[in-house]
C-alpha cells in the first residue's frame, strides 16, 4: 500500500508522454487531414484509375522513363483506350496539372517525401526549352 504514491505519479508521467504528440500537434496548429488536391478542370480522367495514382504514380513514372530511354516506347494506351504520350512534362504537367505546387507539392510536402528528382529536370523553363529544341532537329 506504500506504494500507491509512486504508482499514480508512474501512471500520470506515463499519460503524459504517451499524449505528447497531441499536445505538440494543437501547439504547433497542425492537422492530420490529408490536403485538398485540385483536380484537373479540362480532363475528366487520368492515365490510370484515380487508386492507382494515388499509390503508383511514381512507379508509373519511372517506367515510363525506362521505356522511352531504354526501349523507345513513346506511346501509353491507358485503361480508357485513349494513347497519351509517355511524358511528365507534356502529358501530365501540360494537359492536366498544369501547377506543380498546387498538386505534386501539397501531396509530397504532406506525406514527407522529399522533392523527388523529377524536377531536377522537368520544372526548368530553360532545360524544357533546351529539350524541345533537341528533340526537333532533324
């Protein structure tokens, strides 16, 4: 029975780590809430069902790097039936989510992934242009 004392301020200090996260987050004013993405108003649809995106869209990238460099397959025929041209700048960033930091950056910034190297690319007015220049002469 003496040690009842120890006991409670035991269990209080344990409460009180345990809680620490939620106290931190309502201190710092954050929220779990997944951000509002802003779907595309021209497209109706994606390259590939809104799920699959959502956990794949990377993997989707990175083949489709690996077959236009390697393989010189240009052309995606997505679940639709449409033929969409296998490129980050053109097909995804042109037609559809044309502003970078209001749709990948929200989502990445969110989950805590750091910038991936896409970018190191295909957000540089110059290097586009540069590769638009490349790619046209004969």
């Amino acid at each position: 029975m003496r040690d009842r004392p120890q006991i409670i301020m035991g269990l209080l200090i344990f409460v009180g780590l345990f809680t620490v996260p939620i106290w931190h987050g309502r201190a710092a004013n954050t929220t779990t809430a997944a951000p509002e993405v802003r779907l595309p108003v021209a497209e109706k649809q994606c390259v590939a069902p809104l799920a699959y995106m959502r956990d794949s869209h990377m993997q989707l990238l990175i083949d489709w790097r690996q077959q236009v460099v390697r393989d010189n397959q240009r052309q995606f025929h997505a679940f639709n039936g449409k033929v969409y041209d296998k490129s980050l700048t053109r097909t995804c960033l042109e037609q559809c989510h044309g502003d970078k930091t209001q749709f990948c950056d929200r989502c990445h910034s969110y989950a805590g992934v750091s910038g991936p190297y896409c970018w190191d690319c295909h957000n540089n007015a110059r290097r586009l242009t540069a590769t638009t220049e490349w790619r046209s002469k004969p």
